[in-house]
C-alpha cells in the first residue's frame, strides 16, 4: 500500500515577510476598507508566555479568508503561525509550505488524522499557533449557524490543554466600488486536557456562531467605532473625481 502523501511545513522568516507584505498590497488594492476588533485578543495569545499553544479557528466563507490571515499575522504582525492547506493546492504552489503550511486530504481519513497529529506535534508544549478553518470548506458567511467538523476537537485532544481563539470574517459591497473587509477576534476558550472531542465542537461551533452574528450585526447597521482601520485600500471612482475638484465627497449619510 503506497504511502498518504504528505507535505511538511518548513517555515522561513524571509518568506514570511514576503509574502504577509504582498497579500498585504493585495488588499490595499482589492479593498475599500478593512476594518478590524478584538486584536487585542491576538495580541494576547501571541505575546504569551505560559506554554499554552492556540488554535485560532476563523470562519471561511471565501477565498480571500487565507489572505487576510497572512496579512495580519505576516504583513501587520511577526507572527510564529502554522496553518493547513489542501494537498492539492499544496503541491501545486508548495512554496507555501515555506510560510508555515502543511498539508491535508480531508477526504481520507488516514491523511486527516496524519494532518491533525502534525499539527498538534508542531504546536504541543508551546505558545506557538495554529490557524484553522473547522468547517472544514467554504460555507456562505449568512448561514444560519457555523458547524464545525470534529477535526477541531481532535487536535484539542491531541494537544491536551490549549486555547481556541475565534474569529470572524466578513465581505461587504455598499457605499465603495469595491468591497469592505470585516474581521472581529472573540476572547479566547480554555479547553482543558481531556475535554470531549464533541464538547470542544460544540463549544467552538457556538463561539464562532456568535463572534459571526455579532460581526454581521455591526457590518449591517455600519458601527465603526470599535474598529480600528488595518487595509486602507483605493478610493472609488467618484471619490477621485471629488479630491479632483477639490471637493468633499457626496455620501448619503
């Protein structure tokens, strides 16, 4: 029988640098606006000292959520991050795996679980982290409730004592040509050694399911102020036009 095929990550920090400042750039001009809450919550776990490693799990309704992720932690900060990436996109653009990526079949259950005990070994012990997507695959951002697969639940058991910090990310078309970022981390979960596997499912499927309601809320009813400013991206067609003719910008509010 051959062997899962597998891919390591071997992370550098030239690369890192890299790539968080062009996924950076990438942003600036893809996006109007991205507006950002909780870091300090990110702040906190990567600043910590205690051996306790996190998981941060994000929300994935869209292909720029791995952008925005190496943005913050590569671009904005000098995060030391791990993250899961399909094998086949993996292998195709394996310079990746030089940013902290490895790889994982989800539909073999052999490769999941050889992912998941990578992950866990590279975290284990430490205050290093871990970025996941416990979906699983991309689900619209308005579903009812975010489900997570018990892939979340494994690696805590894996790891033993470790934190799962939510975040939520959202995509917005209104008063720009081009779309706004929305992003909001929750407080990190302590999730003990020995936890139950569906118990730490249930607790992270809640946390994301209420750190997305509350970002959707603020996003609809367009409340800024705990948002700090991280992408300032290309102003529209008719904001150029105004700064043109000197003017301030016609808005409907």
């Amino acid at each position: 029988m051959s062997e899962t095929p597998f891919i390591e990550a071997r992370p550098r920090k030239l690369d890192r640098l890299f790539w968080g400042q062009y996924f950076t750039l990438t942003l600036r001009r893809h996006f109007s606006r991205g507006y950002l809450s909780g870091e300090q919550h990110l702040l906190g776990v990567s600043s910590a000292t205690d051996g306790i490693p996190t998981v941060i799990a994000s929300t994935h309704a869209s292909w720029w959520d791995a952008a925005v992720a190496m943005s913050l932690a590569w671009g904005r900060h000098h995060m030391d991050m791990d993250g899961m990436m399909e094998y086949r996109q993996l292998s195709r653009y394996r310079f990746f795996s030089r940013l902290g990526l490895f790889s994982v079949i989800r539909e073999d259950a052999a490769s999941a679980m050889k992912s998941l005990r990578y992950g866990a070994g590279r975290i284990r012990d430490s205050n290093r982290m871990l970025w996941m997507y416990p979906q699983g695959e991309l689900i619209h951002q308005d579903v009812d409730r975010i489900e997570c697969e018990p892939g979340i639940g494994i690696l805590a058991h894996l790891v033993g004592t470790c934190r799962i910090l939510p975040v939520a990310m959202r995509y917005e078309l209104l008063r720009e040509q081009r779309p706004a970022c929305w992003v909001r981390f929750a407080e990190p979960l302590v999730i003990k050694s020995g936890t139950p596997i569906r118990n730490v499912q249930a607790l992270c499927s809640d946390a994301l399911t209420q750190v997305r309601d509350g970002l959707r809320s603020d996003a609809m009813c367009e409340r800024h102020n705990d948002y700090e400013s991280f992408i300032n991206g290309r102003m529209s067609m008719e904001k150029r036009f105004d700064a043109l003719l000197g003017r301030r910008p016609y808005t409907e509010r």
